[in-house]
C-alpha cells in the first residue's frame, strides 16, 4: 500500500511543473547546494569556522541568523 501511495503523490515540485529542466528564477539556479558553495564568512563557515565544526561533531544547538534581506540566512 506505501508503494502505491508513493506512486500517487508526486513530489511538490513535479506537481508545480518545476523539473529539473524547467525555467526557474535565477535566485533558484544560484542558490548554494552545499555549506562550501557559501561565499564569505570564512571564520564561521571555513573550514575551521565555528558553524562548521558544530556540524562535524553534531553538536549544533539553537542558532539565530540575523540580517537584512537577501544575505543568505535561509539558505545556510
């Protein structure tokens, strides 16, 4: 029954017509996929930056991204 289910309910994006070939806006096609695809921030997101290193040792607890619009909170 899961199987069937799962062959009924797309996922959203195929639902919305957003394949991967799709036309889509350009904050989508440039959008970090990765925590080093993020430019800037090096002592927090470097190799030895503090972000990085809560997420190597599973230790990350509560954060609060601060900052004006289009800075890139949501997408780290």
């Amino acid at each position: 029954m899961a199987e069937r289910r799962k062959q009924l309910s797309p996922n959203l994006f195929a639902a919305a017509g957003l394949e991967q070939d799709a036309p889509r806006p350009l904050p989508e096609k440039l959008r970090p996929r990765t925590l080093g695809d993020v430019v800037g921030q090096d002592h927090i997101l470097g190799p030895d930056g503090a972000l990085t290193r809560m997420l190597e040792t599973r230790t990350l607890g509560s954060l609060i991204f601060w900052g004006p619009p289009g800075t890139g909170k949501t997408t780290v």
